[in-house]
C-alpha cells in the first residue's frame, strides 16, 4: 500500500507531498524513543516519570521537473505559513503538528532532472486521527452510528453520545454544548465508571454554544456565537469543585450533559485519538 503525505499550513492550504513535481521519499523518524528516567530501589527500577522524546521526522524532498527551482521556492514560502499540520494516510488517515526546522537546497541534478532535497520536520504533539460524535449516535474510529442499546444506563439521557479510543494515552477533545442551556453538567464515563465532570454555573442562549476545549494549549471554557466567535471566557463561572476538562481514555468514552431547562440539548464531541507512532 502506497503511503501518502500532505501538509496543511496555517493558512489551511494543502500541498501534495506525492506529486511529481514534490515527491517525500527516504522517509525515517516516525518511532518513537522512550526517555523514561529510572531510580534503583533494591534489585528494582522504578520510573520517575514517563518521558517520550520530540519526534524528528526526516527525508528527502524531490522537486521535479522543469520548473524545479520554482517549486522549491513555493513550497519554502509555504511551509513559513505556520502551524504545519503532516497528514500520513494508508488505511487510515493521522496527522501530526510540525515545524519544518531544516530544508537544504541542493543543485540540479545531472540532466535537469529536479532538485533532490534533505528535509526535517519537528514534531509539536503526538500523532492523532480525528474522531467525531453527536447527541444521539456513536462514533467508532471516526465512523458515526445510530445510538441503539437493547439495554439502558441508569444516567443516560438524548443528551448522550459514546466515543471508542483504541488509544493508552490521554487523548484531548472539544465538548460543545448547543444552548439555550442553563447550568449544563457534563459527565465523563469510561468503560461504564464515572471519570470526571464539570458543571458551568449561567445560561447560554439560543444561537450560542459553550466549548470545553482540550486540544489547545492552554485550556479553556468559552461562550460562543453563531460564526465560532468568542463572545466570554467562561472559565471562571464553571464549578471549581469539578475537574472541568477531561481527555478521552482507553476504551468507551460515554460523554452525557444535562441541564435545568426543559429542552433536549444539542452535543457534539470532537476529539483527537493520540498515538506515540502510527
């Protein structure tokens, strides 16, 4: 199966990394390297921390063609557009943040054939492929179903909706909640045991949304108006008492939001399944 490669820039602009005329080959550096620290306790090792090391993913880039040196100079003003998002596609799609941090211009090659370029990418994250899930379905490795069980949950209601992580790692999502909505509660289950929760204390209206947002550093809780503007920081008015945010876990994630108004509430979840190396 032919691996395929593409990056986004900061701009949302798309560049095949497949094409003739910019082809990514010689390709290393999608492990990972563990750098876990260890104590001798006894004839014991016991870790410190866990600690896994930046990714560097390398290769060599080929500009091809007639208009080589063109596309060389295209594509260094594009990746300046940051961030830098690689997509790796086989039977699934994944993605990484990076920053490309050395492209080395090399001479035609002998013929005019193109340029034959070294590249590194420096990865800002872990590799992720995007899940999403709506009130009311299932979301299954990225795939959507009817929310259907020949049994019930104690705590289910329409405002519900499960997403499967094959992941080990904390896997950061984005919760949002549709108003009108008035003191809405969030609750986090995995594998049928409350994890976690978050309760924020105000009303949000007709045409707003409130979005708890993991996969963006720093953290945060906003109110949001109908064009995905930030109308408030809604951090403060949460319930402090309660974890607030939470990342998707090994297993079945169960995400269940209630309210104090009458009306069924709209939910969506998005989030991102993280890996080490895909």
């Amino acid at each position: 199966m032919i691996r395929k490669f593409r990056l986004i820039n900061g701009e949302g602009v798309s560049w095949d990394l497949n094409a003739r005329t910019s082809f990514f080959h010689s390709i290393g550096g999608f492990g990972y390297k563990d750098g876990t620290q260890y104590e001798q306790i006894g004839t014991d090792f016991i870790p410190l921390e866990e600690l896994f090391s930046q990714g560097v993913m390398t290769g060599r880039i080929f500009f091809g063609g007639r208009n080589a040196y063109v596309n060389y100079r295209a594509f260094s003003r594009f990746v300046r557009a940051v961030p830098l998002t690689l997509v790796y596609e086989m039977e699934e799609a994944f993605r990484v943040p990076v920053r490309m941090t050395e492209i080395a211009k090399s001479e035609l090659i002998t013929g005019g054939a193109g340029l034959d370029c070294e590249v590194a990418f420096t990865a800002t994250g872990l590799f992720y492929k995007n899940v999403s899930g709506y009130s009311g379905t299932i979301a299954i490795g990225g795939k959507i179903y009817p929310y259907e069980y020949t049994y019930a949950y104690a705590d289910v209601t329409q405002n519900t909706l499960m997403i499967d992580s094959d992941s080990h790692g904390d896997s950061p999502c984005k919760v949002t909640v549709y108003g009108p909505c008035t003191n809405p509660v969030w609750k986090h289950y995995v594998n049928n045991v409350l994890y976690e929760t978050g309760r924020y204390e105000g009303n949000i209206p007709d045409g707003h949304k409130l979005v708890i947002d993991t996969t963006q550093i720093p953290y945060s809780i906003t109110e949001r108006g109908v064009s995905d503007e930030v109308v408030a920081d809604r951090y403060q008015m949460c319930d402090f008492t309660t974890e607030r945010f939470f990342h998707l876990q090994y297993g079945s994630n169960r995400i269940s939001v209630v309210h104090e108004g009458l009306n069924i509430l709209n939910v969506m979840v998005e989030g991102r399944i993280s890996y080490e190396t895909v």
